[in-house]
C-alpha cells in the first residue's frame, strides 16, 4: 500500500471532549463494578478454603448432601 490514508472524518476538539467524557464514565462504572465485586469474590473464596480444609480433613461437606 502506497501513501497515507486520511479518515472520513474530522477530529475537532468537541469529539476528544465527548471521548474523554466517554473513557472518565467508564473508568467510573469499572470502579464501581470492582468495589460491588470484591465482597462477593472474598466471601466465594473463603467458601472454596472452607470446603478444600474440609475435604484435606475428610469431613463431609455441609454443601454437598
């Protein structure tokens, strides 16, 4: 391929606006979906460590009846 294409369109300065707006409300929801997510994955993590002591010790498992 020979030469430099050019877009079909023109970057003004209120579409790098809309695209920082765009990236600061994601960065936002990503947050907000990492702090609803953290309690949840400790306490499923702490389950799984129950269950494998459990297991190690050969005690049935209340969750597996």
């Amino acid at each position: 391929m020979s030469g430099s294409k050019t877009p079909p369109y023109l970057l003004t300065t209120r579409i790098l606006k809309l695209v920082a707006e765009i990236c600061g409300n994601l960065g936002r929801h990503a947050a907000q979906l990492e702090k609803w997510n953290t309690p949840r994955l400790r306490r499923i993590n702490n389950i799984r460590s129950i269950h494998a002591a459990l297991a190690i010790e050969k005690i049935p498992s209340p969750w597996n009846r």
